[in-house]
C-alpha cells in the first residue's frame, strides 16, 4: 500500500525498500492483489496493522454468514445453520490463522461465495458468481485457490450426481465442460498475477 501511495502505480512491478530491491511478484503468496487489501487503498488515514485486524475479524465473520447462508440454500433448519456455522467459525484452523496467519484463511469467504455459484451455475446455469468467487479466490491466494477449486469439483461433482437419473457419458461430458469453462475463464480473468508471477518464479 506504501508503494501505491509513493508511485500511484496499482500494480508495480519492483519494490526498492523490501529485501534491497525485490520484483514485486515474488510476494504474490502472501495476497497481493487481494481485493481485501486493494480496498486498503482507500483509506490512507488507517494504520495498516489496525486495517489488518478489523479486516480480518470482518472475512472471519462473513465466511461464517456465508456458509450459513449456503446451508439455507441447501434446505437446512435454522437450528442445524446456526449449529454447524458457530462450528465452522470457531474451528481451530479459522480462529488461530484469522489471528496469526491471514493468508490461510483469507480466501475462506470467496470459496463460500463459489460454493453458492456452483449452486447456481447447476440449477440456474448462471455462472457470474461461480466465476467471480474463483476469481477473488486466486487474488487472494493464488496457492490455496488450488485446493479450493478441487472442493469446487468435487461438490459440483456430488450435486452432479445426485441430481442424474442415469449415466450417459456424452451428456456427462459436455455437463463437465459446461462446469470446468467458468473455472478456467476465472483462471485466465486473473492472468494479471499469474503469469508475471510465474515469470518471476521461473
């Protein structure tokens, strides 16, 4: 944020005040075209550590309405929302890495988010949420998105199936291109971090 406020560049490429000199890709693990921290721009007028802690308070608490308001989605009492969201919010791996470790955690809100888009990429065929969670998902961490993308095919997988009355495999086929296309367009729509940062890897 002290380099934009310094060139008013959104995306620098190198960094003179980190490690004696740093292209800027190489911290690209840690968020950093996360559209929580892009929003940080916003504020100059915030400490950067204060704007840490309440940001992560806030995803910590929208992950679990979210999650909550997926449950609902899927038909679930309110007792049984409220119980397994409360579950989810004060697991272990949530509430220390929400303390200690912001990039485990961060891209936590926009799976949720893709998890109601894959709901609604299936029954509605509307894909623009789908996309758009994918696409945060990686912003924010582009090494867990792996992952969660995984998750993303195996419950559109499962929903997948439970919906079929039978198996045939070229409607199967073209059910998973139709479910795989959105993954991929998201994936390219963030090119903007993944092929420098694969250039600075490399």
């Amino acid at each position: 944020r002290q380099l934009f406020y310094e060139t008013g560049d959104l995306f620098p490429e190198f960094a003179a005040n980190l490690g004696g000199g740093q292209n800027i890709f190489h911290f690209s693990y840690y968020g950093l075209f996360s559209p929580v921290i892009l929003l940080s721009y916003l504020f100059p007028f915030i400490r950067m550590d204060h704007y840490l802690m309440a940001a992560s308070a806030a995803e910590l608490v929208f992950s679990a309405w979210l999650f909550y308001y997926w449950l609902g989605q899927k038909g679930f009492s309110k007792e049984i929302r409220a119980f397994v969201s409360v579950l989810f919010l004060l697991a272990g791996p949530m509430i220390y890495h929400s303390c200690h470790q912001l990039m485990f955690v961060n891209y936590m809100p926009f799976l949720c988010m893709a998890l109601l888009g894959v709901d609604r990429h299936l029954k509605e065929n509307r894909s623009g949420l789908y996309i758009l969670g994918i696409l945060l998902m990686i912003l924010s961490s582009f090494y867990f998105s792996i992952c969660g993308m995984l998750v993303l095919g195996f419950y559109g997988f499962s929903q997948y199936v439970s919906q079929e009355q039978s198996f045939r495999s070229g409607k199967f086929f073209k059910d998973a291109f139709s479910f795989l296309f959105p993954m991929v367009t998201a994936v390219l729509m963030s090119g903007l971090l993944l092929v420098p940062t694969a250039f600075a890897l490399l």
